[in-house]
C-alpha cells in the first residue's frame, strides 16, 4: 500500500530560489531511494488562526512563508529504508545548508485513507 511522508515548514520569503534548488537537488537523492513521488507548495492563501492554523504550527515569523510538502512511497518499508540510505547517501552533503529553521519543521509518515482524481 502507498505511504505519504509529509512537512510542512516556514521559508523566508526571499530564500525561495534557494529553496526550490535544494528541492531538486534533494529530488535526485530520493526518487534514487525508492521515492515515487515529491510535491513542494508555497502558501499563497494561508491564514493565521485564533487557535491552530499552519502559520501557527511552524512558528511563521514576519518575512516568512509555509510550505506544505510531501513524498509518495510504495510502502511504509520503502519510506523507512529510504530515509535510512539517504542519511547515509554522500549527495547529501551537497545540501546540508538548509535555507529555512529546521527546528520549526514538522513531519510525519502517513498512510492514505482515499485518494480521488478526476
């Protein structure tokens, strides 16, 4: 069954470049692990919460945009083994300079419940 690894982040507005290209250069790394799939979202219509709200979750500051990302797997297995060899992978080295706070980052695996398209 499929599996979903899933984040979300705050980016200064002006490292969006930076961004994308470590997008791309990380992309290389996992569809090499067994990633099927990688969506990378800049917020465009993200609002602030009274109680909970995405910009809440990863502490936006002023300057700042969330994204919203996430990675298609097989399988939970792949995901796990894949994770594992990335950190191991010496490409990723090339990238260890990430151009957001990694500290507000959140993640988390997934299993899809339903997914519909038209």
């Amino acid at each position: 069954m499929a599996y979903v690894s899933g984040f979300l982040l705050a980016v200064p507005e002006d490292k969006k470049q930076e961004y994308l290209d470590m997008a791309k250069a990380a992309w290389e790394i996992f569809k090499d692990h067994g990633c099927l799939a990688m969506q990378e979202n800049w917020g465009e219509n993200v609002p602030d919460g009274k109680v909970t709200s995405f910009p809440m979750a990863v502490q936006k500051k002023e300057g700042e945009v969330v994204v919203f990302s996430w990675m298609e797997w097989p399988d939970k297995d792949t995901a796990d083994k894949g994770f594992e060899a990335m950190m191991q992978d010496p490409r990723m080295e090339k990238i260890q300079v990430m151009p957001f706070d990694g500290m507000r980052m959140m993640w988390g695996g997934f299993e899809p419940l339903i997914r519909m398209e038209a």
